[in-house]
C-alpha cells in the first residue's frame, strides 16, 4: 500500500484554478482556501493528508470519489466531503471529472485567535466540527456555499480578512448544525433514478424521466439538480460509462457497446467515455489487465 503523503499546497493562480494560502488570505487558522473549474477529466488524486487540519471540499458542479477510511464516498454537486485532521485520503485511482468546486483547510493546531474567536468560541466550534463523523454532507440550502464563495471572493480581492473569517465561521457553524439532518431524495427523483436504471440501454430523454416523476421538463430538471447535484443528462451519461466498463471488460467492442448503449456512433462513445474516465476504451482495458497482473504478481511472491 502506498504511503500518504503529508500534503501542502502552494499559491497558484491561473484561469481555472486559484490556490490561496495563508499568506494572502492573513485568516488565523486557514490554511488553504482555493477554488478549480475543470473542464476535462485529470488524474486521480494521490493518497495524502493534512496535518492538524481539516479539508472541506464544497461541489457546485460534478461527481467526484473520494476515499477515506478504505470506503468509497462520492459527492456530487450540493454536497460537501470532509476529510479530518491527519486522515488519508485521496480519489481512489478515480480521475476526477469535469466539474467546479472550492475548498478549504482548516489548521486546528492552535487556538490562539483562530478564525479571530475568543479561545472558548474556537474550542466549542471545532469541537462540533470534529463530532460531525460523515464525510459527505448534502447542502439543500444554496446559502451556506455563497457563505464560502463570497469569504474566497473577498481574500481574492485582498479585503478586510475579518469580513472573509466572518464569513467562514457562518459557514461551519450551519455545516455543524445541518450535518445531522435526514438526507433522502424525494420519491419523484428516486423514481427517475430507478427509470434510468432500469432503461440503461435505451435513449433516455429528459421528457420520459419528467413524466414517471409526475413533473414539468422544467420542474424536473431543477429537482434533480439539487438532490442529486448534477444535471439529469450528466447522470444518464455516468450510468451508461459505468455500464460500458463492465461490457468492456466482458470482450464486446466499442462498437456493440455504442449500440446497446444508445450511443449514435462508437467514435461518440469513445469521447463520452474519456470525458467521465480520462482514458480512452481501449486504454481502461489495458489498465485493468495490468492492475490485475500486478496483483496476481504480489499474491504470488
């Protein structure tokens, strides 16, 4: 097993990704407040951790798998995944996909003016912090990730750094306060969940999925994106790749999975399926060969 690494993150700035650290945020206790826009699959996080902090990782847009604890967890736009002080993590050899979402590291080392509190304000908050004990938590109410983009809008602009902690601390205290609710789709979107799953080889249109949920188009499409944290179309489309991967593996070709896919062309197929996989058809197969190899290799010495 590969051992984690003590991750630290250092100032970037370009068009699609913006890392912030202490240094220009000037916030007690943030370590890293950053933000990515990606437009194409890049390679999977490598397993690591952050020393006395925690990471909080806000999904405006995408899936995307995190592991922790040897358990897969994903999280998909409206939610947000923790990783706590000191725990290895990292995507689990997943690419992440094509997605936005900010994030932020929270150095609980020292009290000493942490996020600008008093000492016992500090303390009671990362106490709740730490008794949350999920790491995945979907956010119904779009209010609490303004919180965070407008604390990162305004460390970017170089503004008062108590305006962004004030900011900040409203974020974790709903955090620690909404992390126990009851979190259940409604029955219309488990509906068309099922709808999907069960028409995987067939040409889903948004219309079919609407009417077995009893909703308008319009309706429909707003309700799924913020329950399920990614558009219908998106969803349909991580379905089919998941199903093509097993079909893959089976020997079919590209072509005969484009077919019983719903996909117009096998040159289609192979595009959607890098786009979700950042590896071609072929290049997955390849992959799984060698990792099976590979493991064979390891039980045998």
């Amino acid at each position: 097993m590969n051992k984690p690494i003590n991750w630290k993150d250092s100032y970037f700035s370009s068009k699609y990704r913006i890392v912030l650290t202490n240094e220009q945020i000037q916030i007690p206790g943030v370590r890293v407040l950053g933000y990515h826009l990606m437009t194409n699959s890049i390679p999977a996080l490598q397993l690591h951790y952050h020393e006395n902090c925690f990471e909080f990782t806000v999904i405006f847009d995408g899936v995307f798998i995190f592991q922790a604890q040897d358990q897969n967890y994903k999280a998909a736009g409206g939610d947000i995944f923790i990783a706590y002080p000191n725990e290895a993590h990292s995507t689990n050899q997943f690419p992440l996909s094509h997605g936005e979402f900010y994030w932020f590291q929270l150095d609980i080392s020292s009290l000493c003016h942490f996020l600008f509190l008093e000492e016992s304000a500090a303390c009671d908050l990362i106490n709740r912090l730490q008794h949350i004990r999920r790491h995945v938590i979907k956010v119904k109410d779009d209010s609490i990730f303004n919180l965070l983009k407008q604390a990162f809008q305004l460390s970017l602009s170089a503004s008062t750094p108590y305006l962004a902690a004030s900011h900040l601390v409203l974020f974790l205290n709903l955090l620690s306060s909404i992390s126990d609710e009851q979190q259940t789709l409604s029955k219309e979107i488990y509906q068309a969940l099922n709808y999907v799953y069960d028409h995987i080889s067939m040409d889903i249109s948004l219309d079919n999925l609407a009417a077995c949920s009893n909703l308008s188009v319009p309706q429909f499409k707003v309700r799924f994106k913020r329950e399920v944290g990614i558009s219908p179309r998106s969803f349909i489309n991580m379905q089919k790749i998941e199903a093509a991967k097993t079909m893959l593996l089976e020997g079919l070709s590209k072509t005969d999975i484009a077919l019983q896919l719903g996909f117009n062309t096998s040159s289609y197929f192979s595009a959607v399926f890098k786009k979700y996989t950042f590896c071609t058809p072929s290049e997955y197969v390849k992959a799984h060969k060698l990792q099976h190899t590979n493991a064979c290799l390891r039980q045998n010495e």
